[in-house]
C-alpha cells in the first residue's frame, strides 16, 4: 500500500507520468476513475503516430505498454481524499482503500459545466467543440457557429475566422462586447444574432441546426463554445492547491503547484486541452518528481 508517487488520474497526462516514472524505477501507482472529459469526443487529432484515433484507443494503447513496467500500478477506482501525512501523502478511494507516496501527480482534468441548451451536452466533443487545433480542419470552411458574449466570445471569433469565413456568432441575449469589438467582428463578415438560442437540433451528436427562440433554425456544421468548468477531483482543493482567475490548479516549472511535493499535470492546470499537451506536461512533471526524489534521496543517504 506504499509507493513513492501516487497519480490521481489516469488518462493521457497520468499515464505518460506513470510511464516516466516506471522507466526511472519508481514503484507508483495509478488511481482512475474512468470518467475522461472526452468520453464521447468520436476523434482525437494534433497528435503525432495517433492522429484520428479515437481517444479511447490511444489509452488502451497506453495501458496496454504500461504493463511493460512492472513497478506501475493501474487501479480502476475513484480517490476522494487526499491528505498530507508526516511522510508524504495519504489517498483514500471511493471503496475505502488507502494508499500512501512521498509524492503526488494531479492529473484529474476538469468537468465541463453545460448550459442549459437541450442538444449542447448530446453534440459536446462531437460537433459542439471547444478547440479549433483539435476539431477545426474537419470543419473548416464549413458553416460554423460561435456561442459566446462579451470578450469571450469576441476572442474566439477572432481565432475561428482563420479556419471558416461562413460564420456566425451566437450571443445568446444582448451583446455585452464593446462597440469597437462589434464593428471589428461585422467588418470581417462575421453574422451575430441576439436572439436566444432555444435549442441545438443534431442527429446523434452531429449538428444540424441552431435553434432560436423566435422559431429560426440556422442550418450549421458545428459550434464552438467556452464552457465554465470546475475541477473535476475535490484532491487539490483538500490539500490547498492554489488555483488561477480561472479556475485552473496554479503551477510552476515542470507543474510544481503551491503545495510542497504535489505536481499537477493536463487540463486540470492548463487551458491548452489537447492529448499532445497532456502527454508533454505528463511527461515534464514525471522527471521532476523523480529528479526531486533522486536528490532527497541522495542528501539523506
């Protein structure tokens, strides 16, 4: 029950952290709930070797060369507490297990928080999508929305636009963006309707239309959307993380977070959300920890 670093999540970032560390000998151990944000995302892209797979591929892929380094740990259970003990940390699971390390590595990702639009959660990661790096060349010069407001929402028409001209922004009530936002956006061609958006009318996850509340149907492609988000594991809050303006666990170097001898990794600490950037941070926060422990090790000996 005692491992030298403990990995709170087990998708792209938890598990390169794993593999780093069952390369440098570590004895850890990977506790997943099973549950990624991109559960029902039909593609991954951006990703070198991996490009079009889907997400749930490349993890059994993952796991499947895991096995591999026999000092790792995989195990299927959800960790609710998280606790400093005088010699590390403590992690108790949803079914009463617990496990202690000298360290630990975040790698939990973020709940995305859906608004109350029937079709927006059923075409999430589908064809309502949040990043254009990911998702934007299966699109692209396609019939896109935008829902969002104010600066949000100005930002990312902005980006859009490189990837389709036909495009529209929804607001979703009054515009809250500044007159010199509204008259750059209408100068690029860019539609923005006021009117309340009723609902999303898709088949199976893949759009169809934007509909209003008026009764107007905007036929579309797909939509891009900044969703709030949450951290999706009480862990880090239990244990004092600090977190940004916006909700993300605040890191340093090589995802060093406020706490001595925690490590966060991915989309819980990063606005990039993509697998070759979780697999990178992953990968960054591993060595570190191992580097940390090699010179405790060391000094003590």
């Amino acid at each position: 029950m005692e491992f030298e670093v403990i990995i709170i999540g087990g998708s792209y970032a938890g598990l390169q952290a794993g593999m780093t560390l069952g390369r440098a000998l570590r004895k850890v151990l990977i506790i997943d709930s099973g549950k990624p944000c991109n559960a029902q995302t039909p593609h991954s892209h951006n990703f070198l070797t991996r490009d079009g797979e889907t997400p749930a591929a490349i993890a059994k892929i993952a796991l499947e060369q895991l096995k591999t380094y026999t000092t790792v740990q995989v195990l299927h259970g959800k960790a609710v507490l998280g606790e400093k003990t005088n010699h590390g940390f403590s992690v108790t699971t949803e079914a009463g297990e617990k496990f202690t390390s000298k360290k630990l590595i975040l790698t939990t990702g973020v709940k995305d928080i859906m608004p109350e639009i029937p079709g927006v959660a059923a075409c999430w990661g589908i064809s309502v999508i949040h990043c254009p790096y990911c998702h934007g060349y299966e699109v692209a010069n396609q019939p896109t929305g935008i829902l969002g407001n104010g600066e949000g929402g100005f930002e990312t028409a902005k980006l859009i636009q490189h990837w389709t001209k036909d495009l529209t922004l929804f607001t979703n009530g009054p515009i809250t963006m500044t007159a010199e936002m509204v008259a750059q956006i209408k100068r690029k061609n860019i539609h923005i309707i006021e009117t309340p958006v009723k609902a999303i009318i898709h088949d199976n996850g893949q759009l169809n239309a934007v509909e209003l509340t008026d009764g107007t149907q905007v036929s579309l492609k797909a939509v891009y959307a900044r969703l709030p988000f949450i951290q999706h594991c009480d862990i880090p809050a239990q244990l004092g993380c600090e977190l940004t303006e916006a909700g993300h666990i605040k890191v340093a170097d090589f995802g060093k977070t406020s706490v001595e001898g925690v490590y966060a990794a991915g989309d819980n600490c990063s606005m990039m959300r993509g697998v070759a950037n979780a697999v990178s941070a992953g990968l960054a926060a591993a060595a570190f920890v191992n580097r940390e422990l090699i010179w405790e090790e060391f000094e003590n000996a």
